[in-house]
C-alpha cells in the first residue's frame, strides 16, 4: 500500500517543524539534565494546540487523528524524545477512554486532556508482568456500588503528573472467570499513591514510577472496559497507540542523521570532510534508507488507526512499524555516533542523549521481542500477507 499525506498534513508538518525549531531544541539538554518534568515544554504544546490532536472536534480536540499526532511526534523528536512522549501520552491515557462505551467519563476527561488542564497516565505494566499481561496481579474486587482496586504498577510514564490513571487490573466474569478490564481513577483517590520514582538511563524529563494502589475503591461507572471484553479492549488500546511509539523512532533517527552530517560537513580528516569520507558514507546511506522505510510504516500504521483497523486484523502492522522504525532509531542512534567519534560521547553534544534516548523505545508498549512474535503468527495465520 503506498501512503501519501494530504495536504493539510502536509502543511502541518511544516509548522510542526517550525515549532520544534524554536520551542523543543534549545529546552531539550536542559530537560534531560535535570531529569523532571519539563513544565516549560508542556505548556509550548498546549499553547500551540498540540494536546488534543488525537481527540475529535466534538470533545475539544482538533481531531487529527493518530496520522497527525504521529507527524507531531516525529518533528518533535527530532530533538527532544521526552517531549515526543508527552505528546503520546495525550493518546495512550486517552486511548481507552476512545474506544470504551463509558461515554460519560469519556465526554467528561478528554476535553480536559485536550486543553491541557488534565493529565493522564496508562498504568498496565508490574515488575513481574510487563511482555506477558495475562500475569498482571492488579485485582479489582467487587465492593458495593464498584470495585476496590489492590497492586502496584511499575515504570509508569508520566505518574508524577497525572491527574488521573487508566488502571488495568484483573477481576472476574459472571461466570467467574478471570477478566481483564481498565479502570479510571483519579489521583486524590484515598488508596492511590506513588512509590518509588526511578532513576533512568534515558528519556528523563519524563520521570516514571511505581503507582500503588491499597483498597482503593472506585465507583462502578469508572469502569472503562465493558464486560468480557477487557482483553480485547487492551489490545486495541495497545494496538492503535502502537505508531506513536513509531514515530518516537522515526524522529530520533532523523534528528541524529542531520546533527551528525552537520557535523561531518564541518569536520576534515585525513585531508577531507568527514562526510566525504566512504565508510561515512556508507552508514549515513544506510540510515537514511532506513529512514525513508520507516516512514512509509509510520503513515501507513497511522492511516489504518484513523481508519478504525486497530484490532487483530491489524496487529501485525502495528508490530512491523513500531518494531521497524524503534530499531532503527538504537541502529541510527550508535552509527551517528560513532561519525561523531569521541566528541559524540560528550555531554556537549545531543548524540549521547539520542543513544540512551533510543534504547527505551525497543522496550516499551511491548518489546521488539514481542513485536516480532506478533508478525510470525500475523503472517502464520494468513492475517499479515505479502499480498496486502
């Protein structure tokens, strides 16, 4: 399938790339030295309408769909992939409540979200369940008119300012199986506290931590997931988040092969520029093939969200996108690198910052690992065909 973006998506990413230029670059070393949440960044997006490009017009937002936030995500990142994150956490926190027939909490938060007044959080991964979510311990109880929720999530992006938390915990049918369902739960919640907050290698202005919940109770109508149908809930809330993390990618790999040809450009070894050096050469055309690639998945992933297909049917190109584009970002990442040479190690440069940047983005929403079992039984179960 060849994608092509409109052109309002066009024009859009020139002002995204005008906008990254001037409000991302010069906060992106600062943000990541200081390793807490970067207000000044936030409200730059909120001010230039970036918050609410996944949410519809009719909820406050401008309606862009994932093809737009991903473009966002992208320029971004070109400089800065905290701040690419927290514009992907405007989609996963919201995500649920988007594809939930919970219409009154829906209505209710997401244009809160939109304007910036709120904030969300998506709490699923534990420290013994990340890859494997049929392992989670969170266990929602039924308890008068909702449930009292117990366990502790881990590594969860954004919780310091979350206003609120989309829980994903395991209760059970009327049958009395064991079900997974999501949860909404605001932060002045009596039960709800956060642990430790960790200390990471990468991505830090945008700080993670452990959200604890102990007999916290929430009312049945803060019940997300309809029920049976947690599982497939989470998959396509997983599922169609998938491209932003793509995009994450993408946007690295492109910021670190300009910094670095820049670089080059300017720099002469063995009475030339580095750039014009062969095995430069050689790496800077490999990246930049690989570039060109994940491009095409990331719009292709994003078109098919905004379209509706982010269920099983589509969950081997989801995978192939995000696996795809967040190798290359580790891949880029190293190589620029090392066109840098010993100055690309320093702090003075923004190299070392994209290398331990990209290491994350093979690991989150599923490991690459994971993606790639995903492909195999997309491809195995004639759901993923060369013919597509």
């Amino acid at each position: 399938m060849v994608t092509d973006l409109a052109s309002e998506h066009l024009a859009f990413r020139k002002v995204l790339r005008s906008f990254a230029e001037k409000e991302i670059r010069p906060r992106a070393a600062q943000a990541d030295q200081s390793g807490t949440y970067p207000e000044d960044m936030f409200n730059a997006m909120r001010t230039a309408g970036l918050l609410g490009l996944c949410i519809p017009q009719e909820l406050g937002g401008s309606g862009g769909g994932m093809t737009a936030l991903c473009l966002a995500i992208e320029e971004v990142c070109r400089y800065c992939n905290s701040a690419g994150l927290m514009l992907l956490l405007t989609r996963l926190a919201t995500g649920p409540l988007l594809l939930s027939s919970n219409h009154t909490l829906r209505d209710q938060y997401l244009p809160e979200v939109a304007s910036g007044r709120l904030r969300g959080s998506f709490c699923l991964t534990e420290l013994h369940a990340g890859s494997d979510v049929n392992q989670i311990a969170t266990s929602a109880r039924p308890h008068g008119h909702g449930f009292v929720l117990n366990g502790t999530k881990a590594y969860i992006s954004g919780a310091t300012v979350a206003d609120f938390f989309i829980v994903w915990a395991k209760t059970q049918t009327a049958a009395g199986a064991d079900e997974m369902a999501a949860f909404l739960v605001d932060r002045d919640t009596e039960g709800l506290a956060l642990g430790h907050i960790d200390e990471k290698m990468g991505v830090r202005a945008v700080p993670t931590a452990e959200v604890v919940l102990s007999d916290c109770y929430v009312p049945s109508d803060h019940r997300i997931s309809d029920s049976e149908g947690g599982m497939r809930h989470l998959m396509a809330s997983l599922n169609s988040a998938r491209p932003g993390v793509a995009a994450r990618g993408l946007g690295l790999a492109e910021g670190a092969l300009a910094y670095a040809c820049e670089y080059a450009r300017n720099r002469t070894a063995f009475g030339t520029a580095v750039i014009d050096i062969p095995a430069v050469q050689q790496m800077i055309a490999d990246i930049t093939i690989g570039i060109e690639a994940a491009r095409g998945l990331v719009h292709r992933a994003a078109q098919m969200v905004d379209r509706g297909e982010y269920g099983l049917e589509a969950a081997g190109m989801m995978a192939i996108a995000k696996c795809f584009a967040t190798d290359l970002a580790v891949r880029a990442s190293s190589d620029c690198l090392q066109i840098l040479g010993a100055a690309g190690y320093m702090s003075d440069h923004p190299m070392e910052r994209f290398y331990r940047d990209a290491k994350q983005l093979q690991i989150v929403e599923g490991t690459n690992q994971i993606q790639r079992v995903i492909i195999a039984r997309a491809v195995r179960d004639g759901r993923l065909t060369f013919a597509d």
